[in-house]
C-alpha cells in the first residue's frame, strides 16, 4: 500500500517535464503539497528509496569524495559552486517502469513529451538492468545526465532564448 509521501512523490513526477528531479527539489515540492507530512528530507529519502517497484534513486558520483580532506565550509562552498553549474551531488529520483505514465500521445513531440520518453525509456533500462552492475553503472550515469540536460533546457525557456530549431541566443557579438 502506497503512503502519502510516496503516492504524492509519484504524482509530482508524474506533472515534470523533466525525466528526473533531484531529490530536494522533490522533496521541496511534496512539501509544498501535504506540508509536514512529507517529513524531513532524510525520512523522505529513505522512504523513496525502499519502494524500488515506484522510484529510481540514482546516487551520483561525488567528485569531492575523493583527495584532500577540506574544511567543511570550503567543502559547501565548492559543492555549491558545482550545483550551480549543474553538477549536483545528490541523488536524482524518477518514476521506476511500474508508476510511470501511460504511453505519450501523438502528434508534434514537444520538449516535454522528448523528456518524459526519455525518462521513461531510462527507467525500463534501469530496471533491465538490475542484474548486471556494470550495466546498471552505466544508466545510471545516463539517468544522470538526463537530469542534467532537462535542466539546461529548462534554464533556456526561462530565459526566453530557446525555440524549437533555433540555436539559444548568445547575444550579438558585433559585425
């Protein structure tokens, strides 16, 4: 039986145009809808990550996990500064194969309906590929940089400089 959380979490992802959501933006975002009841980011976490059959939880490679031992503000400060650039080293959450949406409609893909495909064509591959680490290493890593690009697009629709067919303007450069 599905809790609040989960069952929330699902319809969240199920509205994103993105393939995936990092965990705190989810979590931000089931927070706004049942308040308190979504729980602390930690409970949160771990309830997503026990229901295998409705989430895929990607754990992304921490640059910073490795080398020198750096002083914790330096050490936030340089992880913010990878946010930023959008290198985040938090884990990312998409619907698994079983809670993803029914097949998109026809018609003219919209940047939208390209994302949803791929996350869903990425879950599949990631439950696939349950059995063999390597595999799964290598989706995962997908899933990844799904999350990555949907969020470049995301950041030019808001910037008003991305069209369909159209290079984003980069502003005139003199001539």
């Amino acid at each position: 039986m599905e809790s609040e959380i989960e069952r929330t979490a699902a319809q969240v992802l199920n509205r994103c145009s993105a393939p995936s959501v990092s965990m705190r933006q989810l979590h931000a975002l089931v927070v706004a809808e049942i308040g308190a009841g979504a729980g602390s980011y930690a409970r949160f976490t771990d309830t997503l990550r026990r229901r295998r059959d409705l989430f895929v939880v990607v754990d992304p490679d921490d640059p910073l996990s490795e080398g020198p031992a750096w002083p914790p503000p330096l050490l936030d400060e340089y992880r913010q500064a990878l946010a930023e650039a959008g290198l985040e080293a938090e884990p990312v959450v998409a619907l698994a194969k079983s809670a993803a949406m029914p097949a998109l409609a026809l018609g003219a893909p919209s940047d939208a309906s390209v994302m949803a495909t791929l996350g869903q064509s990425l879950a599949d591959l990631l439950d696939s590929a349950k059995h063999d680490g390597e595999l799964e290493r290598a989706v995962a890593h997908a899933v990844m940089h799904s999350h990555t690009m949907a969020r470049a697009i995301t950041a030019e629709q808001l910037n008003g400089s991305f069209s369909r067919g159209h290079a984003p303007d980069k502003g005139n450069r003199g001539g």
